[in-house]
C-alpha cells in the first residue's frame, strides 16, 4: 500500500499565506507545519 497523505487545513493554507507574504523561508514554513518542503511549494505555486 502507498502512502497516506492529508490535505492542507484551511488554517494551515492560511499561515503559509501570511508566511509568504513575510518572506518567511519555504523549508522554515515546512519544518513548524511539519510539512514536506514540496507540499509547501506546491501550494504557493497553485494559489499565491
């Protein structure tokens, strides 16, 4: 079987935003949501 993988919140969706907005670092944003470095780019790719 693959791996099981969660969608983000809406408040996590929220926090990268105003992250990004801060200039926060990707792999910082990553490493607090305990995220992957990908899902967090991915995100900023498709909605910012």
């Amino acid at each position: 079987m693959g791996a099981v993988y969660t969608q983000l919140s809406l408040k996590e969706r929220r926090r990268i935003e105003d992250w990004w907005h801060a200039r926060v670092p990707v792999r910082e944003m990553a490493r607090v949501l305990k995220r992957s470095k990908s899902t967090i780019h991915r995100e900023i790719k498709c909605n910012f």
